[in-house]
C-alpha cells in the first residue's frame, strides 16, 4: 500500500470514526433520556388503573347479568305459580314480554328436565360488532314440577378485547420499566454493531476508491521513473475525467514536448557534426584541385611531339580532368556552404511576403532548372491567410523553401518531360499554426525513404549532395517548427512545414 493510499485511507477513517463516534455518544445519551423520561412510574400507574377499570367494568356487566337471570327466574316462578294450569303459551308469551323489558337477553328457555318445555328468543339483528354470550341458570319450582330457566344473556365482544389489549400494553410497560437500563444497553449494543458495520463499508469503499487514485498515481511516478532515466516513449492513457487525468494529460504533453526537443537536439546536434566534416572535407579537397587542374594543363601545353593520337589523348585527359575537377569545387562549394551556414535570426515578419518573394523567383528557378522550355512545369503559388505573423529569418527560410520546390520542379520534370507536371506551393493557418506545403504529382518519395531524406549526404539522385533536405530542416527546427513528408493527393510528394504564430504558446 503506498502512502498516498494510506493517507487517503486514514483521512476516510478519521472522518468515519468522529462522525460516527459522535453519534454513538449522543444516540446513548438520547435513548437512555428517552426511557428516563417516557418509562415513569405514573404512566404504569395510569395503564394498571386502566386495566382494573375495563376489569371492573367486565365484572359489573356480570353481575348485571346474574341480576337479569335472578329477575327472569322470579318472574317465571310467578307466572307458574300464580296459574291454576301451566301452559307453554301462556308461558311462551311472558319470555317475549321479558326479552322486550331485557335487551341484552337473547334467549330464555323452560326445561323440565331433559325436555324444552317453552322458549323465546330474540330475531337476529343485522351484523354489527361481535357479541359473547352468557348462559345463566335458575332452578325453579312450582306445583309440585321442578323447572330450570335459563337466561342467554350477550355482551360486545369489544369489551373483552379492550382488557386483553390494555392488559398486554401493561405487561409489556411494566417489563420495560423493569427492564429499561437492559433495553438500552442492547439498543445501545446493536446501534453500535451497525456503526462498526458501517465503518468497515466505509473503509472497503475507501479503499476500492483510493486503490483506483493511487494506481494511476503508481503508474504516473513509475513512468517518471522512466523519464528520469530517458525513455521518453512513455504514454499514459487517460479515460477519467478528474485531477489525476489532468496530470496525466500534462505528463504526456510534457514527454512529448521533451522528446521534440531531444529529437530537435540531437538532429542538430548532428548537423553541426556534419558541418564541422564537411568544412574539413571540403578544405581537404580544395587544396589539391589547382595543382591537379595545372598539372593537367602543363602536360597538354608543354607536348612538342608529332604524335597526333598522343596529342588527342592528351586533351582528352585534359578535357576529363577539368570537368571532374569543375565537378569537384562544385561539391567543396555546397560543403562549404552547408558547413559556414548561419544560425537563424529570429524577426517577427509577415509569410505571406516571404511567399510572393519565392513567387516573384519562380521564373529564374524554372530557367535554372531548365524546366521552362516547350514543356514547362506549372507552378502555382498561393497565400490563404493575410497576414500571418511569425518569428522567423526570411532569408534562412527562403533558403530552405526555395531547396524544396526546386526538388519538386526536378522531380515533377524528370518524371514528365512532355508537359503536364505541376507543382503547388502554398501557405495557410490553423489554429496556432501556420503552414508552408509544397505538393507535386511528381513520382513521389518511396515510403521507406521518408525518415530518411533530411539525413545528410542522403540522395537519391546521381547528381546530389543530399544537403538541400537536411538545410531545410535545420532551418525550420531553429525557427521552432517541424518539417514533416507524406503523400501527396495529387499522387506525388507533400513536403509541409509547421510554424508557430506569433502569440501562440
């Protein structure tokens, strides 16, 4: 784990237990008043006398009914005695009368023995809350005939609810007020046991998200490892969208930057290696190119032989040696040249001046070329953005270009004698960024050769040096921008080179 991961960890941790240690505290505190003030001895006193109440009242309603059983007894009793002859009737009619005076009597019977000798009960009434019914008993005699009446006497069912209910509030008071320091305590426990379960949550969670930070923080101080050792192929991926990838992002804008300007260093670093050789090669082969020439001429004018075959090898030797010679300090001056070639001096300057200038020489480039005659190449020159603005020596610059389309107008020449080459040289802006292209539909550059055509002494041509690419990107990377080769949509060669603006960064 490394020490920003503990770090984040140990934040979440702290946060998590004072927040949660805190509540514990005063959760205990809040439940423990809770009970001290909502578990008193009066309200078990009020729940007890409320039992007793309903109790009493159930007790009364008894009682109630014993008194209507004992009244309907006597008055049956009566009834038998007072008559000379006992009929069921007569009887029937005096229960009816009874149940009208007696309305939470249902039934009354008369049994003699096992036998009904008269009844009367009352119609069923609609459905309404439910009703328990009571049979009260009484012994009667009467002429000599020992009776039984007995009495259905009902009472709502509520009633009885409503004690058990009020009985059971008071049990589980009373268990509670005799158990409140051990409730809490276990309220006390569990809330407990779910603040530890939510730490433990926070801590996975914590460290699941902090285990995503710091691996991309890992891979970024690994990868700045690399750097620090050189590599500079290093590239971070970057799919979030937070700080981290915000670092990320500059880390690899950083690398890049580091690695042009490497790659800048090194190439001209490179080239001032090649200039340091070619200027000694070029004195090297100078000095022995005039007494090479005179010998060559001495031995021509200084003959007084007869011998005309002799004579005529004699001038040809002569012929050969100064044209190779010729050859030669044409090389010693693109040596020297290319090795006496200045540092670039940076001006603010518009382009599209240094673009007419080049166009305005257009003409004597294609007559030096010899590109102008009945078949000539079409060269179009054109500015898309007026003005633009960059840092630049317009003469170093020129230079540079200047190499460039005189390769294409060669290349477009040699490949169409006939007609029909074309050459296009223009100059546009985007964004930060200017940009000089010059395309041809020439034969192109074989893809293979793409890295290698600003080497110097690189060529693909008899006649060539291979300096005029590698001046061209001298040029360019000491003006800051980059000169770059591709295919042309004409199907020839796309030579661009990319310059920063004046005011981009």
């Amino acid at each position: 784990m490394s020490r920003f991961e503990r770090k984040i960890l140990f934040a979440i941790g702290l946060t998590v237990f004072l927040t949660l240690g805190g509540s514990i505290f005063f959760a205990q505190g809040a439940l423990r008043e809770v009970y001290r003030v909502g578990v008193n001895e009066r309200f078990g006193q009020e729940l007890v006398h409320g039992v007793e109440a309903r109790r009493g009242q159930l007790v009364a309603l008894r009682e109630s009914s014993e008194q209507v059983a004992d009244a309907i007894g006597w008055a049956v009793e009566a009834e038998v005695s007072e008559k000379a002859s006992l009929r069921p009737r007569a009887l029937e009619a005096l229960l009816v009368k009874l149940l009208e005076r007696y309305p939470d009597v249902r039934g009354v019977r008369v049994v003699d023995g096992d036998r009904l000798y008269a009844g009367a009960s009352r119609k069923p009434e609609p459905k309404g809350d439910p009703l328990r019914a009571t049979v009260r008993s009484r012994d009667i005699s009467a002429r000599g005939k020992n009776l039984r009446v007995e009495v259905e006497v009902v009472v709502p069912e509520i009633y009885f609810q409503r004690l058990q209910e009020a009985g059971e509030v008071a049990d589980v008071y009373s268990r509670l007020q005799r158990e409140s320091a051990s409730v809490s305590d276990v309220y006390v426990w569990v809330f407990g046991v779910l603040v530890f379960l939510v730490i433990v949550v926070a801590f996975l969670i914590g460290a699941i998200a902090s285990r995503r930070v710091t691996r991309r923080v890992t891979v970024l101080a690994e990868a700045s490892r690399r750097v620090g050792a050189g590599d500079l192929t290093v590239s971070l991926p970057t799919g979030a969208t937070d700080e981290v990838t915000e670092l990320t992002q500059a880390f690899n804008d950083m690398v890049r930057d580091l690695r042009d300007s490497r790659t800048r260093i090194e190439y001209l670093q490179r080239i001032g290696a090649w200039q340091d050789f070619a200027r000694r090669l070029a004195h090297e082969i100078k000095n022995p190119l005039t007494p090479i020439q005179l010998a060559a001429q001495e031995m021509d004018e200084t003959y007084t032989g007869d011998d005309d075959g002799y004579r005529e090898k004699l001038e040809h030797a002569r012929a050969i040696i100064e044209e190779e010679v010729a050859t030669l300090r044409r090389l010693v001056g693109e040596f020297s040249a290319f090795a006496k070639l200045p540092r670039a001096d940076l001006s603010p300057a518009d382009l599209c001046e240094l673009i007419q200038s080049i166009q305005d020489s257009v003409p004597a480039i294609l007559e030096d070329i010899g590109a102008d005659g009945p078949a000539p190449v079409e060269v179009r020159v054109s500015c898309a953005t007026r003005p633009m603005h960059v840092r630049m020596d317009p003469m170093m610059l020129r230079r540079g270009v200047d190499n460039i389309l005189r390769n294409a107008i060669q290349a477009v020449y040699r490949a169409k004698p006939t007609g029909g080459g074309r050459v296009l040289l223009r100059a546009h802006s985007v964004e930060n960024s200017a940009f000089i292209e010059v395309l041809d539909n020439g034969p192109g550059i074989a893809r293979e050769d793409w890295d290698r055509v600003f080497d110097p002494y690189y060529t693909t041509k008899v006649e060539g040096t291979g300096l005029g690419l590698a001046i061209v990107k001298k040029v360019v990377l000491e003006h800051g921008g980059e000169v770059s080769l591709d295919d042309a949509p004409e199907g020839g060669a796309r030579f661009r080179i990319r310059l920063p603006l004046m005011g981009s960064s």
